[in-house]
C-alpha cells in the first residue's frame, strides 16, 4: 500500500523538484529551443519543459506521461504559460498517432525510467517524420571504470526511489541501435554527483 502510495503522491513531487534545480534547467536550455513544428514530448513530467520553448517556431505541443499526477502538473503549468498542449496518458512503445506526424520529438530525463527504450525508441521513430528530428538529454553511462561500478551499485536503489531510473543506460548506443543516426553529440559530467551527473545532449534523425 505505502508503495502505490509513494508512486503515486510522492515520487512525482521528488522528480519535478530535481528536474526543476538550475542545472538542469541550463541542460534543458541547450536543446529544446531548437524544437520545431509540430512537436512530441516523450515522458513530459511535470512540464519542465515548456519554459524553453521557442512559440516562434512551434506550432503545437503534444505530451505523452502515463503517470495521472504528472497529467495534472503538465495542465497546470501549461495553463499558467498559455500554452496549448494535447495530453496522451499512456506509455511510449504505444503511441495513438499515425506514421510521420511530428517535426520533432523531445525526449528529456526520460529513456533513463523506460522498461524497454529500443521498442520505445522505435515506435517514437514511427511517428516521426523522415525529415524530423530527435532532440534529447539524459544522464547515463559514465565512461569511468570505478564510476560505472558505483552506478552499478546503486541502480537497485535509485530504480526504486527514482520512478524506474535507471543510472547507467547507454544513451547513444540506445538511440543508435534504434534506427536513428545522431547528428549532434555532446557530452560531460554536469555538477552533482558522478554516479548520476554524467550527461548526453544533442539531436539525432531516422534513418
């Protein structure tokens, strides 16, 4: 019970906290501004997001979260930027939309907590137009012998506070692997801890 509860009332609340500290936001400044068209926010949380948003260049913003709390935060925020979105409440490896609708998927601080990012990965492909692009930036894989033991160890735990994160995923290796060729690569420890700080950004397209 205390589980679902935890899942349920305070995990999301610990996850907008972390998402919204300042260095993370300055991660977030790097790539979303580049978004354009009609796009697609994968796992949009609590709308950290949609501050960073060039209107200029968007024309609609459609979000994808299967948690209900984080519904709610989204609407709530969106509301307060005047910002249009449509919400899809359900899991990434099913999106509801036909084949190449979106100019540009966002995916931020989120292939760390899905079950099965390849499958994911492909069916966010789908629905992305062959001229589109992928933007992301997630913590992942350290390339340090004794920093990936720690993250190692401390995966268990951090998969069970953390809504499903995981600290020590392959980010390029993932996107690769799933029929996306990445353009634009950037990565390095951010300030935090190691285990969790070392970071990829950039963009990719299908292939």
């Amino acid at each position: 019970m205390f589980r679902n509860f935890y899942d349920l009332h305070i995990c999301p609340h610990m996850i907008d906290f972390f998402m919204n500290m300042k260095i993370i936001k300055k991660q977030r400044l790097k790539v979303i501004p580049n978004a354009k068209g009609k796009v697609l926010e994968i796992g949009i949380g609590s709308g950290s997001n949609l501050d960073f948003y060039n209107r200029n260049k968007v024309s609609k913003i459609y979000a994808l979260d299967p948690h209900p709390k984080f519904e709610e935060m989204t609407k709530i925020k969106a509301k307060k930027l005047g910002i249009e979105i449509e919400f899809f409440p359900v899991m990434a490896d099913k999106i509801p939309l036909e084949d190449s609708f979106f100019d540009t998927i966002v995916c931020t601080y989120t292939l760390c907590s899905i079950e099965n990012p390849i499958k994911a990965l492909k069916e966010i492909k789908r629905v992305l137009s062959p001229s589109g692009q992928y933007i992301f930036s997630e913590h992942g894989l350290a390339p340090e012998e004794n920093v990936v033991r720690w993250q190692n160890r401390l995966n268990p735990i951090q998969n069970l506070i953390g809504g499903g994160c995981n600290l020590n995923r392959d980010i390029p290796t993932l996107i690769e692997e799933s029929g996306y060729k990445i353009e634009d690569l950037n990565k390095g420890y951010i300030p935090g801890p190691k285990f969790i700080s070392y970071h990829y950004w950039g963009h990719s397209v299908p292939v």
